[in-house]
C-alpha cells in the first residue's frame, strides 16, 4: 500500500534568491538519473594486477558498525590487534571507504542505510558480511525485522563465521579478501551493476516506505 | 507492601494485592482511578519515580493489560497498577503531564500494541518500526514467524527427519 | 571571560502552543542528521538536528535501527531457550540481561541459586562493568578528539575480555548465568591472572588519569556543559552515574543489594556538579570500586558447593502463572526485567527496561537545546546511552 | 630580465625529493604517535599505496569544475610555497627559483592552498563540508595573525624580505639564529605552527566524531589522490619557511632532514595529548596568548 | 587551569619508550581451553535421538541420514547436521547431548565467499579442527534434563523374607512425575513395528496426566505455540 510521502518529500515551490519561482521535487535526484554500469579494469593486464595489488593493501572500511559485530571492530584498530599493520584504516564517509563490513544482523531500517552507503562508495568496493545472521539469519530467523540473506540485497565477497567472529577471525577474514582481490575475483560492484534489477526488487520487497533515488550517486 | 494496599483501599475500589516479594507488590486498579491513583502515590506515599509502562496481551480473555511500574526511592518498595481494559479500539487516557518520560513509553505502545493515548505527544510519529503496514507486531495474532517466511527467503536444502519415523521406515519397512 | 552571550529570550520564535515555529524554506535553519551512520554517536541511532548557525535549536532521537523484536521471539522460545537470546540485547554489558531474565525465572519458579553461583554471578557482573567504563572512556575522550584514551582503555578492556574467554567460554557474549545457577567453575590459576589483569587495569587508568582529567583543553571542553538538574532526576527518570553525579546517592546496589553485595563493602560514589566532566569523574572513581570489589570477591568467594540448583528437565519446564519485576545496577543506570508467565513452557511476556531508554529519549532532547554542534557528539556519550536498550 | 632555464629540471628535482620525504616522514611521524597509545603503527610505505589506491580507482563523482579546482588550488598552494623559497642555502641547484621580494609571495601561498579548498568543498553541496569551512577559515585566517606578525618582526630585524639573506644573517654558529635574537617572534610562529598544522589542539575543522572530517568529505579517488599528495608536499613546505626564517636555513640535505623531522614531531607532540578546542575557544586562545606575542616581537626589534 | 593541567598530559609520552602491545602473529593464536568453537561429534557413541535439534532454539540442527551408518535397535542412523548461517554457539545441544558425543573444539576461524559451505555434519564432513582435544566439553556431573533417575524404594530384606508382600513399592505420584520428566521423548525405544496408543510419544506435552502441568493454553485462537517436540516441523524451513 503507497504511504503518503512525509511533507518535507512532497513537490513544492521555492522563491529563489533573485525571485525566480522554481519547483523543487526531492525525490528526484538532480545529479545523475543514470543506472550504475559495469566498470572495466585497466586495458592492460599488469596495469591491473598492480592497481588491484595496492587496492588490497590499502582496505578502507566504512566506520559503519550495522549489527552487533561492530564492537570487535574496536579491537581492531587498537593495540592488542592493530589492523593498520595490514593497511587497514576507518574511514567515515562512504565516498572514500572501499569495504563494506556488515558486521552481524541487518534490521530493514539499518537495511536501508547501508544500500545507500553501499551505493555511495566508488567502484571496486566489497562487502565482507560477519557472523551468522547474514548466512541464513542466525538467532533472528523467525524475527519480522531483519533480513535473512545479505546475499539477496548486496553482492557479498566474503563470510566470516562467529556468534560474533573474534578479532583474530577478522584479520584472517581479510587475509582472505586481500588474496580475494589480489586474483581480481573480487568484482561484487560490476555483480551489482549487472543484476541491478533484482537486487532492486528484493530490496522493494522488504523495505515498504522507498523515498529515495533508485541508485543514489 | 499490606499496609500501604489498606490505605489504597480506603480511598480508591482497589483489586486484591498480589505480594511477589516483601518489596513488590501487583494490585488491579479500575481504569476511571488510574489517574488519581498515580498522583496519590506520586505526592503522597513517595513513589515518585516511574519505573516501566508496559501492556500484555491476553488474548484468550480478550484484554490487554498496562502495568505502571512505580518505585519509592527512599524505602526502596515497588508497586505495579495493573489496568485491564478490552482489546478492540483499545485506548487510555495518557499521563504524560505526571511524568515527560511517559510519553516515550506512550509512543512505543501505540506502535507495537496499537492502544491509542489521546493526547500524548509526537504519537503517531514512527518510533521504531519505519513504513510498517502490517498490524502492530507485538500483539499474540501477529505470528512472527509466518511473516519472516513470507517477506524474507531462506537458504534452500534444509530438510529434517523425525528419528521415529526414520527408525519405523528403515527397520520395519512394509510397517509390518 | 565571557565576552557575549547572545539573548536567547524571543530566539527561536515559539508558537502558541510552545512548540517551535522553525520553517525550514526560511533558510535561517539547516537540518543537520548525526545520523546511524556516523563515528561521534554510540551504537546505531541517529539525532535529527534543527541548527541555526553553530548552535543546535531542537533535537529528535530516532532509534530501531537495531530492532530485532526481542519480546516478541521470547514469546516463541522455553524458558532454556530464551537463555541465549537474552544477552544480545546488549551488547557493551550483555552478562547484566542474563542476571536479570535468570532473576526473574527463579523469582517465579521459585528456586534458589545456590550461594557459589551467587558469588560467581557478581563476580562476572562487576567484570562487565569494568569493561562498559573503560569503553565508555574510551568514547568520551574521542568524541572530543583524544584519540590516545581510546586506545589504552580498549587495550585494557581487552585484557578483561581474555579472562572472560578463560572462565565463561567466549569473549563478548558468554552465555555463562544460566536460570538456576551458573554453567562452570573458575579454571585453575584464575586469580593470579586476574590479579595481574587488574593491576594492568590500574595503570592504565593511572594514566588515563593524568592525560584526561587533568587535561586543560579537556577541562574547557567538558566543565560546565551538559549539566542535568537534579529536578529532573524524577521527571525523566534518571538513574546510575548520570544520577550520582547530579548529588542523588542512588545505587540499586546499596538500596535493594541483590546477590552478595550485602557482604561486601562499598560507599556509591557521588558528585556535585553533574556536567559531563564529573560524570565520566564518576564513572572513573565508579571503575575503581569495581576493581576494588572484585579483588573482595575474589577473597571471599567459596571454593565449593554445587553450581547450579537441582531444576526440573529444561526440556518441558513449565512455570505457574505469575509476573514479577527484577532490576540491577547496571553500568548506565537501573537494568530491569518485566517478566509475565501465564503457566504454559512459554514466558507469556517480557518488559526489558534498559536505563538509556529515558536517557537518550526525552532527557536527550530535553539537554541538546542550545549547545553547540561539536558538543552533541560529548554530551550524548556522556549520558553512556546505548540504542539496542531503547528499541530492544 | 635574464631567466636561466636550468633552475626547472633542478625546482623539479627539489618538489621530487620533498615529496617523497613527506610521504615517509609521514608515515613515520604516524608510527611516532601509534607508538604513545602503545601499538605499531602502519607500516612506512603505507602513504604510497593508499596513494596508488586512490588514483586507481575505476568511478569518481564530480560537482562541477569548482570542486575539481579545490584539490588543485591545494597542491599549488604547496608547490608554489616550496619553489619560490630556496630549501638548501648556499647551492645554486636548490635555491629554486627565489628572487627578491620571496617572503611576500610565500606568505600569500601559505593561505591560499586553505583558500582554495574552502571553495572546492563548497561547491560539494556536503552540510558537513559547509560547516567545515566556516570553521577552517576562521581559525587559519586567526592562526595566520601571529605568524604575519612573526615573519614581520623578522623583516625589520633584518631589514630586508628576501629569504635568502635572512638565511645568510642568521649563519654563522647556532648563537645567531633567530631563535636567540629574536625569541618572541619565534614563539608567536611556533604557537601558528600548531594552529596551521590541522592537529588535535586545532583540528575541530576535520574532527571526525563531530562532522566526518569537513570539508574533505565528499573528496575521493583521484581528488583524494591529489590531497595526498598534498599533504606530503605543503607541512615540508611550510616548515622549510620555518627552518628559513627562525632555525637558520639548511645547508645540507641532512641538516634540512632532522630540521623538518623535529618541526613536524612538536606538532604531533603537541596534538596526541590534547582533545580539541571548539571554534571559538581557539580563536579565543590565538588572540590571548599567540597575537599578543607576536606584537611583543614587533616592538622589541 | 592550573600549569598542571597543561604539563601532565605530556606524560602520555612515557609510552615511547615502553615496547607495544600488539600481540605479534594474531592469525593463529589459539583460544582458551574452554572456548566455545566449532562442533566435533563422535559418530559412534552418537545415536541419532534429536535432542540437540529440540533444544536448539536457532532451528540450526537438523537430523540427517548418513551413508554407512544403518539404523539399528536404539541408533536412528541419523545425524546432526549443523548449520553456521543460523548456529550461535550457546553449547546447550553439547549441554543436553543424552551420549555427551556432541562437542565443541576451540577453533574459531572459517571464511568461505560461498554461503551455503556453512552447513556440515560434525564427524561426518571432515575439517580440520576434529581433533582438536581442547574445546568446550559438558560438564560431566550435570544434566540439563532433570536429576539423577529417582530411587524406586523396596522392602527391606528381614520383613521379605516372611511374606509375599510386593517388594518393589512402586513411585508416589510426585516422584513418577519427576521420572516422567527426564525422558526427552526422542522416540527411540518406541519406534517397534506395534506401536500402541499409549506408547505413541508424539508430543510430551498431552503425555503427562492433566494436573501436573499447569493449565496449557485451551484457547483455540493462541498463536500455534510451538511446544517442545513439536518444533521440528515449523524449523523444517
């Protein structure tokens, strides 16, 4: 059933500065209506191997803890494990993280949040998802508000298995990435470009209020 | 906990009390003296923080029930209100004016229990649950687990056999 | 020296009915979202800010991003079953869910833990508070920038989660207080290393000392802000630290002492001028007695006895018809469960009344009015609130 | 007005070996402070890979050619105040490109990186970027007071506004640097240093709990590339103004090295210890205490 | 503001020249003896009864038929098959395990990019941590399901002798509840070709006489609450 949009979301008029009248509709997104496409590596073979070399020894991950799996992201970045020897860093805004880490399970709200950061970051970017409730929904599988499969609304690279995975589960998880990207395996961003479709419409599914852009830039 | 539930009864048509523990006590209050029973507990017998507003769903008797949890700081007693009231258009008048911090467990209420609270602030802003259009979860006709089959998928090949039936088929085959 | 203050009397415009008249196309506001997605808050839940220049006009609380529909899988589950859902609600004290809902089970089922399980019991709850401190630590010293705090008090924080791995089993939650009683034993050769733990906890909050709270930039960033009146300690339902530290001496562990807390002694700590300085002063001094207390349980704590209670097969374990209320104190405030058994396997309701569920709601946006957008991220760390407890 | 071209390939020489130090100097003043909260630290090459991460990036965002610009204002910025100064006294080969009147530009270049970024984020439309700018000009615009008022004082003790002769008059045995003949102006320079350098006690601009790291928000891939490149560039920049003009030149490679290590480790000294001031409390704390300094300085020449 | 409050922060310094923390090699360090890791499941002493999947409140266990394992008198041949997408090591299967097969090593690394690896038989699928001796194992001196087995009283020897009175008493109604109680009807013992009415354990719950459990929930219209036994199908998925 189509909710009334929320009064700020509705079409409105404004006066400009100049006193032109314009009409202003939010939901549209001014900036690109495109669809994301799939973005090829660089022509040349070594040129790639390189780049996806230094893409995997510099992993920014989103400062974006969705689940409950983000408290053993703390550990990481402080002396006891020290993820920075691996060339692992926080970053707080979706533009210049380069790793998603879905730490745990994923309420429709958080849902909706995180496709919008995942949609936010830039090309080569990858979703590790943590624990077993993005597996096959873990301790809420009878629950109304969390997702069961992250796989359906997200192309994930890697598992980490752990009623909440141990630091020590993390690094060796992105270990595995690193040699993941190394081989160049890791393309979930072109998965996402090219099943755009229907991770769009499992995502329509579950999320019911949908008032924001298809692909927010 | 008795003597305080004797001076109740004196002023208010109170229910039986049921003593859970030396320092907590359960007593029915008829929804008309809900009101003036909080303020007499709040001014006078120094209950004045409110610990818990919560409902729970009878079905069976086709009531809801909201428990207003008190707590008299300095004798350290707590004593529960209970109000019954039918479950179709369910409503109560709100006690957001006693205490600010009622409101919030007000809002939580409407969406989860669907019992109005005319009056209340900001009720029928989205407190937790965002374009929800089902009816309001917490209620025992809400069955969870047929709504997570029908809007999330689950990982196919997870099949289970009955030990017993497993036993009958694999040693007495033709059921003999 | 204060140079101006701004009249603040007809500013923002107010409508009759009190409430703000802010519209937004005026372009004198800008709706500023710290949103879940965003280092300075703790835990997923966003503040809806309406701010005219630097200064915060009015706030909103939005939670249930973390909402799982913990009551309502409760309903789904036996008594044993609910058991190990129960400590995810929270995540940075998950042992204090487990006391409670095992609390409130025994309370209406009628049985008693035995006296070894209490003093484990609050052995492991003192060592969860000790680890909720040295986070929220932690946090309040990054959200104002000292990033150097953060990582001393994880790492001391880490060395406590290596001795709940060596008693319970696991590092975050443990699973370890079961209804009835408590799952083991403490390994052999606990006390030494918990005694060097402690000794490493010590130091470190030595130092913690020296660098934060004698730290002028810090003092003129936190002394003076945020202040709770103590008038609103009833209205808002304030409880914990936030309340110590506004004068009120309220702790359920000294008021209603549950589990053993009768034997050992303790004086609540209190301060005066309830700003965000003297309350993570609190919470520090708070840290301490805890240390303090687990060495004294450490030395009394019986050696032997039977660990948990003779119960009846947890399979099919039905309880008569009953409701109760269970609270402890908790390293944010006063932890509570509602708990209503109808007779059947299956508890026929539970209320978990967490402290931040006041906190971040109406005391949040009744404080946030008039300060300015660096310090929203201090002021909601100061008050320790943590989301999962509102929206459970 | 001859110009010999041989001063290019050697200015390029000069921007190509500061740069790497930069990004290793970096890199281990980065460990310096992992080191006090009591862990490793990344490793020393890290910068250049998240460099080489960043220009490889397949997809960037842009908002219009003014956002494209702010980077580059930046690293101009940072260029420009390294060319137009000479790094090592005394050799023809990298006294690049200095001439006469050198103090009056390098000033303006110090101020006009900051500028330029402050309309680059603008045009990123980001709320968070907003706010970052009206902090960030205010507080180095205020920074700027003391270390205006410094670098004056040093013009009338010398009497002149080529950096190289203030160089040349501050030769000659430790005695006669301008940290003894002149300590005040040192002190309101050293007190903009901590201001300028984006550190703890002042970085309520890029704070990341309060608005992710301002203006740089909406930066990313190659513009983030651009800003590293930057941020190993213009710190030794303005440091080597700092060497020039109060710790007497450089008269080695060496010499330059351990000058710029020990500049850039007071201001990290300073910023792992201490939380950070709001807006108005720094430039409060500029105008009491850096700004009075600085007039002293004047007067005492 | 006293010149204290500027100078003692400096001393965070004194950090330097103490050598870090960090544990050096964090990849493979092993956990506590008791840690709670991946299952280990002795495929002799188990014999398939289905109490861990009643208990497991994730639904994540299901009884699985196993090549070379035939069903035999009091061994159903099935198995447990453990699945890690729901699984969220509580150890009350290890807990209630009737044979005490059913254990937990301490390992606690796996990382698959394929969801559906995470669901394996233990003892049956090889891994690498089978082995593993260190790990999570029950407690041996307590049961999850109910007390030792109650002791059925009898006459003594002197007054047997001299009369034909019955010598075993029998239970009081108290103490057949309480053995009543312990069986987990796992539906072993009665799975024989002539299964009668009273011997038909389906659900525990109708078995016991009406006053010992309290009063079920009668009402038709209570949501299908899933009592014990009866969790198998709904965890079916």
């Amino acid at each position: 059933m189509e909710q009334e949009l929320k009064p700020e979301l509705q079409i409105r008029k404004v006066k400009g500065p100049d006193g032109v009248e314009f009409e202003v509709e939010p939901l549209r997104d001014y900036y690109c209506e495109a669809l994301p496409t799939v973005q090829h590596g660089a022509y040349i073979q070594i040129v790639e191997d390189f780049f996806n070399w230094a893409r995997s020894h510099s992993l920014w991950i989103l400062g974006f803890g969705t689940g409950c799996g983000a408290i053993e992201m703390r550990p990481l970045m402080t002396p006891r494990f020290d993820a920075y020897r691996y060339g692992i860093q926080w970053r707080p805004t979706p533009r210049q993280a380069n790793l998603l880490v879905i730490s745990g399970y994923l309420s429709v709200k958080t849902l909706k949040r995180a496709i919008r950061a995942y949609e936010q970051m830039q090309s080569p970017k990858y979703v590790v998802g943590l624990g077993s409730c993005t597996i096959n929904g873990g301790m809420y599988w009878d629950s109304y508000n969390t997702i069961k499969r992250l796989d359906d609304y997200m192309p994930v690279d890697l598992y980490i298995v752990g009623c909440m995975p141990r630091p020590e589960a993390l690094l060796a998880g992105f270990e595995d990435l690193k040699k993941l990207i190394r081989a160049g395996k890791a393309e979930g961003a072109n998965q996402y470009a090219e099943k755009f479709d229907w991770y769009k419409s499992n995502q329509k599914r579950v999320i019911h209020d949908w008032d924001m852009p298809d692909y927010s830039w | 906990m008795r003597a305080l539930h004797i001076r109740l009864q004196h002023l208010f048509p109170l229910g039986e009390l049921t003593e859970q523990r030396p320092d907590l006590g359960f007593v029915t209050v008829p929804a008309a003296y809900l009101r003036p029973t909080l303020l007499h507990l709040r001014d006078r017998e120094g209950y004045t923080h409110l610990v818990l507003l919560t409902a729970v769903d009878w079905l069976e008797e086709d009531l809801f029930q909201l428990t207003y949890l008190l707590s008299n700081r300095s004798t350290g007693c707590d004593i529960g209100l209970r109000v019954k009231f039918p479950r179709q258009a369910a409503h109560m008048e709100s006690i957001h004016d006693l205490w600010p911090t009622a409101a919030t467990y007000q809002r939580e209420l409407r969406e989860m229990f669907g019992i109005d609270f005319p009056g209340s602030p900001r009720l029928h802003e989205e407190f937790i649950l965002e374009g929800w259009n089902d009816i309001p979860p917490y209620r025992r006709d809400f069955d969870t687990l047929k709504y997570a089959r029908a809007n999330y998928n689950d990982r196919p090949g997870r099949e289970t056999h009955d030990p017993e039936q497993h036993m009958k088929q694999q040693l007495y085959p033709d059921g003999a | 020296m204060a140079l101006y203050t701004p009249d603040r009397s007809q500013y923002p415009a107010k409508k009759a009915d009190g409430t703000l008249d802010i519209d937004l196309a005026s372009g004198k506001y800008l709706k500023l979202w710290q949103g879940p997605n965003h280092p300075g808050i703790t835990g997923n839940m966003s503040v809806e800010l309406t701010v005219c220049g630097d200064e915060v006009v009015e706030g909103k609380t939005h939670v249930g991003y973390l909402h799982r529909g913990f009551e309502k899988l409760m309903e789904r589950r036996s008594f044993i079953q609910c058991f190990p859902i129960v400590c995810r609600i929270c995540v940075p004290e998950p042992d204090f869910n487990e006391y409670c809902y095992a609390a409130a089970v025994e309370d209406l089922s009628g049985i008693q833990s035995p006296e070894r399980a209490n003093w484990m019991r609050a052995l492991i709850l003192e060592m969860g508070r000790i680890n909720s401190y040295l986070m929220y630590l932690g946090g309040q010293a990054g959200a104002l920038g000292l990033g150097v705090i953060g990582q001393w008090t994880t790492y001391a924080r880490d060395l406590m989660l290596d001795r709940f791995e060596e008693m319970t089993g696991a590092r975050i939650y443990h699973m370890f207080i079961l209804p009835g009683g408590v799952r083991d034993g403490l390994p052999d050769g606990f006390d030494q290393r918990m005694e060097e733990t402690l000794r490493e906890i010590e130091s470190t909050m030595k130092d913690v000392h020296d660098v934060m709270f004698h730290n002028a930039v810090f003092k003129k960033r936190t002394v003076g802000q945020g202040v709770i009146d103590p008038a609103w300690l009833d209205q808002y339902g304030v409880t914990g630290p936030n309340a110590r530290a506004a004068g009120v001496a309220k702790d359920v562990r000294r008021d209603q002492p549950y589990l053993v807390y009768r034997e050992l002694e303790f004086e609540p700590v209190i301060g005066h001028d309830s700003d965000i300085y003297t309350r993570s002063d609190v919470r520090r001094r708070d840290l301490l007695m805890s240390v303090d207390l687990i060495r004294q349980i450490l030395a009394k704590m019986p050696r032997s006895g039977p660990l948990i209670a003779d119960m009846p097969s947890m399979l099919h374990w039905k309880i008569p018809r009953g409701e109760t209320y269970v609270r402890g104190e908790c390293s944010r405030g006063e932890y509570g469960y509602y708990l209503v058994t109808d007779g059947s396997g299956f508890p026929r309701r539970v209320n978990v009344r967490g402290p931040s569920y006041t906190h971040a709601m109406a005391l949040l946006e009744r404080m946030i009015v008039n300060i300015n957008i660096s310090d929203v991220a201090a002021l909601m760390v100061s008050l320790h609130t943590y989301p999962p407890e509102i929206e459970r | 007005m001859s110009f010999d071209w041989m001063k290019i390939p050697y200015a390029l020489l000069t921007v190509f070996i500061v740069f790497n130090y930069g990004m290793l100097l970096g890199a281990l003043i980065q460990k310096i402070g992992a080191r006090a909260g009591r862990r490793h630290g990344i490793p020393i090459w890290q910068n250049y890979v998240d460099l080489i991460k960043n220009y490889g990036q397949r997809t960037s965002i842009t908002h219009g050619v003014m956002f494209y610009l702010g980077p580059v204002f930046r690293l101009t910025g940072g260029i420009g105040l390294l060319l137009f100064v000479p790094t090592i006294y005394g050799s023809y080969m990298f006294s690049n490109l200095s001439f006469a009147g050198d103090l009056i530009l390098a000033l303006y270049f110090v101020f006009f990186g900051t500028l330029g970024m402050a309309l680059g984020a603008g045009e990123s439309g980001h709320p968070h970027a907003a706010i970052g700018i009206t902090r960030g000009l205010s507080q180095v615009s205020v920074a700027e007071l003391p270390f205006a008022l410094a670098v004056f004082a040093v013009a009338l003790q010398y009497q002149t506004l080529s950096v190289t002769d203030i160089v040349a008059a501050q030769q000659g045995g430790v005695m006669n640097w301008t940290l003894f003949t002149n300590p005040l102006a040192v002190a309101a320079a050293m007190l903009a240093f901590l201001g300028s350098m984006m550190r703890p006690p002042f970085d309520v601009v890029i704070a990341p709990q309060e608005i992710p790291i301002g203006p740089p928000t909406e930066y990313h891939s190659a513009y983030l590339a651009l800003m590293q490149t930057n941020r190993a560039i213009f710190p030794i920049a303005k440091m080597v103004i700092y060497m020039n003009l109060f710790f007497g030149g450089a008269t080695s490679w060496p010499e330059f090295a351990v000058k710029v290590f020990l500049l850039y480790l007071f201001s990290a000294f300073v910023g792992v210890c201490f939380p950070r001031f709001r807006v108005e409390q720094s430039i409060r704390w500029f105008l009491i205490w850096a700004v009075p300094l600085g007039v002293l300085a004047i007067l005492w020449v | 503001m006293s010149v204290r409050d500027v100078l003692s922060p400096f001393t965070a310094w004194k950090n330097l020249f103490r050598d870090p923390v960090s544990i050096p090699d964090p990849l493979n360090r092993a956990a506590a003896p008791r840690y709670r890791g991946f299952h280990q499941n002795d495929v002799e002493k188990c014999i398939g009864c289905g109490t861990c999947e009643t208990i497991c409140q994730n639904g994540a266990i299901d009884m699985v038929p196993v090549e070379g394992i035939e069903t035999k008198s009091g061994d159903s041949g099935l198995r447990p098959r453990i699945d890690y997408g729901r699984c969220c090591w509580c150890a009350l299967c290890v807990d209630v395990c009737m044979t005490k097969s059913l254990t937990m090593s301490n390992a606690y690394t796996w990382v698959e990019n394929d969801p559906d690896l995470f669901c394996f038989t233990p003892g049956v699928d090889k891994k690498h941590w089978d082995n593993a001796e260190l790990g999570y194992h029950c407690p041996t001196d307590r049961r999850i399901t109910g007390q030792v087995r109650a002791h059925m009283r009898e006459l003594e020897p002197e007054t047997r002798i001299d009369s034909f009175v019955e010598i075993v008493q029998g239970y009081s109604v108290e103490e057949a509840i309480l053995e009543a109680d312990r069986c987990v009807a796992c539906g072993l013992p009665c799975a024989t070709a002539i299964t009668s009415a009273a011997w038909n354990c389906s659900t525990p719950a109708t078995r016991f006489p009406a006053s010992a459990a309290a009063s079920a929930p009668t009402s038709a219209r209570t949501p299908a609450l899933p009592a014990t036994k009866a969790t198998r199908s709904p965890s079916a998925g």
